[in-house]
C-alpha cells in the first residue's frame, strides 16, 4: 500500500511557539476535566483542585479555528471557587472568571454587552460550567512572559472582543486583522458592560451561536431541546 502525502497540510508550529502578542482571533474553548467536583450535577469531576490553596479551576484549552495560527493551541486556568476573597467574603478569581465567561457568551452569540432585554439575558444563563465546553468567540490573544526561569512564556486570553467593538466582525469572519499588543496605548473603550451576571441557573439552558452572516446584536430565542447549548462550530 502506498500513502500518498502530497494533499497533507502544512506541518504545525514547534511547541512553544508563541502566537504574536495582541494578535486577534476566532477560538474554540474546551475543558479538560480535572477530577474535583463543580456546584452543579453536570460539572461532576470537571474542575481541576489547586495543590496551593482551596482554590478550584476550570482547565480550558483554545485553539484558534480560522487564519494564519489555526489549529494553534494553547492553555489556561479559571477560578471558579475559592483561593483570595474580598471585602464580601466573596472568590476575586471567581468574579474575574464570571465576567470572561459571560463576554464568551456574548461574543459566540454576536449579543451586546449592554443588551439587558429578556431574551439577551436568557441566553446568559447556563445549568454548569460544563455547558462552556465547545463554545466559539472572538479573541485578543497575548503573550504572557514568565518571570521564572523554570517556566516558558506562553499565551493566554487578553480580552474577549465583543459585537460592539470594531475587529469583531472580521476575526468572526476568520479573517486577519492587525493585531493590537497589550502593552501598546490602550483601544478606545466600548461601550461599558452592565452589571455581572449570576451563574445560579435552572437546569434548563440553551442558546445557538450565529451563523457567519447574522447581524450583531440580533437576539435569538430558540432553546435546543434537552437544555444544552448547540454551539454551531463547525
């Protein structure tokens, strides 16, 4: 038998080899569960425990969907509960992780930030983390530089890009746009985002990603039956 290899795409990057600082993109998030237990039924075994503190995490790997860096991956820890609280005994990982996870939602459903109409606001509760697995936004990727010499730089999410900002469009899209650094002068501000949302949700949740030609900001109310969402990833 012969294998004809001459079809086969382009090798892949060498591991470790970071994607541009500032550079935007359309990312796919899963999670990878790591054997300690959520708040919800389905989040059973998907958090990952600190070995430092009482913190637990959501172990989440991205990897850019379309463009010049597809297929390139890298990883990323959340706070879901525990580790340093504030001045209301409440988790400060969990707060910052809530408002990344909510921007995900928005910017996979082309919602805007300040859309506080029923609907919008359906969409933005979910039955467990769990339902976060396979979701698909835009992003600003940067360059995190280690300050140990033991570990190597690596990449992590800068900002989630929402409809209401410029590159949103295009990075859905899949195509190239300029890539902005995190350390050059701040973008203009978007329009700023309401009050944080609760994950405290029924059992029962679902929404579906836009289509590539959807108008942003346009709400859909469709619930996919069985409660979960039906991310359209393909």
């Amino acid at each position: 038998m012969n294998y004809d290899l001459n079809d086969a795409g382009p090798q892949m990057a060498p591991m470790g080899e970071m994607i541009p600082d500032g550079t935007f993109a359309k990312v796919m998030m899963k999670l990878r569960p790591g054997g300690a237990n959520g708040a919800s039924a389905m989040d059973a075994g998907l958090l990952k425990a600190s070995p430092h503190s009482d913190a637990k995490m959501l172990d989440c790997e991205f990897t850019v969907t379309e463009g010049p860096y597809a297929r390139r991956k890298f990883w990323q820890n959340f706070t879901v509960a525990g580790g340093k609280l504030d001045e209301k005994g409440q988790s400060k990982g969990w707060n910052i992780s809530k408002s990344t996870f909510r921007a995900m939602i928005d910017s996979a459903l082309g919602l805007r930030p300040d859309d506080l109409s029923d609907a919008a606001r359906a969409r933005r509760v979910i039955g467990g983390l769990k339902q976060l697995d396979g979701i698909t936004f835009a992003a600003r990727i940067m360059v995190d530089v280690s300050d140990n010499p033991n570990y190597r730089d690596s990449n992590k999410i800068a900002n989630v890009v929402l409809s209401n900002e410029a590159p949103y469009a295009a990075i859905m899209r899949g195509e190239t746009v300029a890539p902005e650094p995190v350390n050059a002068p701040p973008r203009k501000s978007a329009a700023p985002v309401p009050a944080a949302w609760t994950a405290q949700a029924p059992a029962q949740a679902g929404w579906s990603a836009p289509a590539a030609q959807a108008q942003p900001g346009t709400p859909k109310s469709a619930t996919p039956p069985g409660g979960a969402p039906a991310w359209l990833n393909s």
